[in-house]
C-alpha cells in the first residue's frame, strides 16, 4: 500500500518494487563506460537508424552514426526501482534528486510530487538514445530528412526528437533480452515528467507516465525474415508498458493498455522517436542478413551480364557501394512507373508536367526517371535475394522480399500521420505498390 504523506511532512517507504513491478519494467543506467574489448565481446544487437543507407552525409564519427552495436558492459551500468517518496513541495523534491541517485519525478500538481529512486542492478546495462551530445547519451540521434539523406543540426530548435528520449535495457545473461522504454537520464540521473506530461498511478500503486512526443514501437509478425509481416505501432511508458496509440502523438489522454504485448525488442522491432526512426536487429538475426561482401557479389553479378541501354545501346553498370550521390556515366536509369532502365538521355520530357515526368521510349508511360542506386545498409535487407527490384520514386535497388515487406509499413510521420517509406533513403512511396520490378534490356551480342 502507498501511504500519503501529510501537507507539511515528507513521508517514504520502502517498498520491495522487484517484486511489485513486473519484470518487463526493470530500469536503466547510464552510460559513457567504454565497450569490452575482449576476444568475442557479447553483441546484444545493433540499432541502425532509417533513411542513411549505411553512413551518416558527414561519416559516422563517435557517438552519432547511422548505425550502433550494442555490446556487453566491462561493468553494468543497470538500475532497477527502489523506494518511493511522496513528497509535498517541490523544494522537498529538489532535495531529494541527488546528482548520485537514479530517480524518475512525477509532479502531479505545485504541492504534490512523487519520486522513485532506483537502484545498482548488477545483472543489467543500460544504454541511452536521444538528441543530447552529453556523455549520458550512448547513441545521439537527430531528425531525419526524409529523401535528404541527411539530418536537422542535432540542437536545432525545431527538432522534435527529445534530448533524453529512451533508453535500452538488455540482460547481461543470455538469452541477453533487449528491453524498451520511453525517456532516459539526465544528467543529474533524473528523469522528470511535469504536471502536463501524461502519468497516472496504476492499479498496484505504482507511478508511469510518457514522453511528451511519445516512443513508438512496432513488433513485426514472424520476426525479420523472408515471411514477415508489420506489426502494429504501439506506444512505450517510462516504466516499459505497451500502450495504443494517443489519438495524437502529444495528447493528453493515454492510450489503453495493452497486456498482451510486451516492451521486449524482438529482431526486427521498429522504435520511433518522432523525427528518426531506428530499427533493432539481434545478433542472431545479423547473422542472417547479407554481408557487404555478398552485396558487392550481386552488383558485379548485375554488371558482368552487361545490360544495356534500350535506346541508346550503350552498356549500363552500377556504380561501387561506395560511390554514393553523384551519379556516374553508366549508371542505370529508369522510369519508375513502368520498371524500364535505360542509360540516361535528355528526350521524352512531358511539358504538361512542368518537366518533371518523361514519357518511356519503350511502352509510352510517362512518370518520374531517376538513377539507380544499390541498397548498401544490410540490415535493411530481409534475405540474400538477387537485386531485382526498386523503391519508387527514389530509385533504391535491392531483393524482391525486401521492396515487397518495406513497402507495407507505414512509418510514423508529424503528430498523427504514417507513410510508407525508402529505408535506404526515408523518400516517402509512391504508386500503387512503392517499388517497381526492374526491366533490363541484354547485351545484343
């Protein structure tokens, strides 16, 4: 039971919240110790972030890159839930958030606070995503652009990414269970949720509440393989329960709690922190994904079967995975509505488009004509497949089963849109299906 504290006096109890609290909402640490340098260090997974297509514009340098591999902590940084205190003033609550003390605040109204602390947990690490450069934040993301294949400056104003936005708690013993919640620790190893953040006490007289923006996760059907299939979006509190959507991504009113469902990543799993999306893959299924070796593989396999240019005859080659942005002479072309690849050419523009649409030589539809690019970020890839199809209208090549599955998930977009989107490059879709079949014309000798 959660005792009230009297207006004038600040009254806590200890209570046993490991076992209170389900084991889905054990809590986090911080961050900044360095990765174990072992022989074979325990991968938990890795995050890698939508729309890079392998490397951030600038590289990836330190904390912020496009992609990071989580592994097993030299020490865990774990915390769990330890004791609650009511509290009746603010000045109380500041006295109690101590730079060495792990706590979560919930103001509920100017005279009425609660904070949990939390405790060293040995058999957890914590790591911590947001927009914040400080050194609590394992993984620094900024908004994403999408089609830009670049990022919003991470201290923009604008930016609707939180500094402190999540965190990830994985079992330092195997199977090594990756967990998500909502909101990370600051600096001062506090997590404040104010009087117009959305919390509520649940029914075994704990606190939870969420983030302003919300983290959003989306569990697919089947986990990451050839024969899955989107999940649903649901939303993550601060204590790790799975909850439906808000009607909009900042709303006041909670969505219902769903008990089925739990905030245990699973390979595949989708997290959006409105402004970036990350997706986590597990060690076991990196090991399924294509190598950049295999990658490479496909692309020299495409150019040694010399395609051609329909029209202008001339042979058509796909550039390196590292050649990214400017586009060489042989690359290949093609008119997204209709799957045709060409060599580029500077006929067929339909001026009823103001220029923007071309006409193909070879079935007569017009529609966008962009260059082609491999897909080079292999943990976007669902299988090993032959590179056959592409994203339209951005133009982003890769398997069948990998186009086809992307396709089908829409992307969390502003406070209550979704869009389904490039991976590779984070273009929204376009057409009946987002992606085209590709149609190469062979060598004619």
């Amino acid at each position: 039971m959660v005792l009230e504290s009297s207006p004038e006096a600040v009254s806590s109890q200890s209570l046993d919240l490991r076992r209170a609290c389900p084991k889905s909402s054990r809590i986090y640490p911080s961050p900044g110790d360095s990765i174990l340098l072992t022989k074979e260090p325990v991968k938990y997974g890795e995050l890698i972030v939508l729309g890079y297509n392998g490397s951030l514009p600038n590289g990836d340098k330190g904390r912020r890159r496009s992609r990071l591999a989580l592994f097993k902590r030299p020490k865990a940084n774990g915390v769990k839930p330890d004791v609650i205190h009511h509290i009746s003033t603010p000045l109380v609550s500041k006295a109690l958030s101590n730079k060495g003390q792990h706590s979560i605040s919930y103001t509920l109204s100017r005279s009425h606070s609660v904070i949990v602390e939390y405790t060293h947990d040995s058999e957890t690490d914590m790591f911590q995503i947001g927009r914040s450069t400080e050194s609590m934040i394992d993984f620094v993301v900024t908004d994403t652009t999408p089609g830009a294949n670049s990022a919003v400056d991470g201290q923009s104003a604008q930016s609707t990414i939180s500094r402190f936005a999540c965190r990830v708690i994985c079992e330092r013993n195997p199977p090594y269970t990756a967990r998500i919640f909502a909101a990370g620790f600051d600096a001062s190893r506090n997590i404040f949720l104010g009087e117009r953040a959305a919390k509520w006490r649940t029914p075994d007289g704990l606190m939870d509440g969420l983030t302003t923006n919300g983290v959003l996760v989306m569990h697919p059907n089947g986990g990451f393989s050839e024969d899955s299939t989107p999940g649903v979006w649901r939303e993550i509190s601060v204590c790790g329960n799975v909850y439906a959507l808000r009607d909009s991504r900042s709303a006041q009113q909670r969505g219902k709690l769903v008990e089925s469902e739990s905030n245990v990543l699973q390979d595949g799993s989708l997290i959006d922190l409105c402004g970036a999306t990350l997706l986590w893959r597990t060690s076991e299924g990196l090991l399924r994904t294509p190598t950049l070796q295999q990658l490479e593989a496909l692309r020299q396999e495409i150019n040694a079967a010399r395609p051609q240019c329909p029209v202008g005859f001339s042979t058509l080659a796909f550039p390196s995975l590292a050649q990214r942005g400017v586009v060489e002479k042989k690359q290949p072309w093609v008119y997204v509505n209709c799957g045709h690849v060409h060599g580029f050419h500077n006929w067929g523009f339909r001026k009823e488009k103001g220029g923007l649409e071309r006409e193909c030589p070879m079935c007569r539809r017009s529609g966008p004509y962009v260059p082609l690019w491999l897909g080079c970020e292999a943990g976007l890839y669902l299988d090993a497949g032959r590179p056959t199809h592409a994203f339209c209208p951005c133009g982003h090549v890769c398997s069948a089963k990998t186009v086809q599955y992307w396709a089908q998930i829409p992307l969390p977009h502003g406070t209550h849109a979704f869009h389904a989107a490039c991976p590779f490059c984070g273009t929204w879709l376009t057409g009946q299906q987002g992606f085209v079949r590709l149609i190469f014309q062979g060598p004619l000798d």
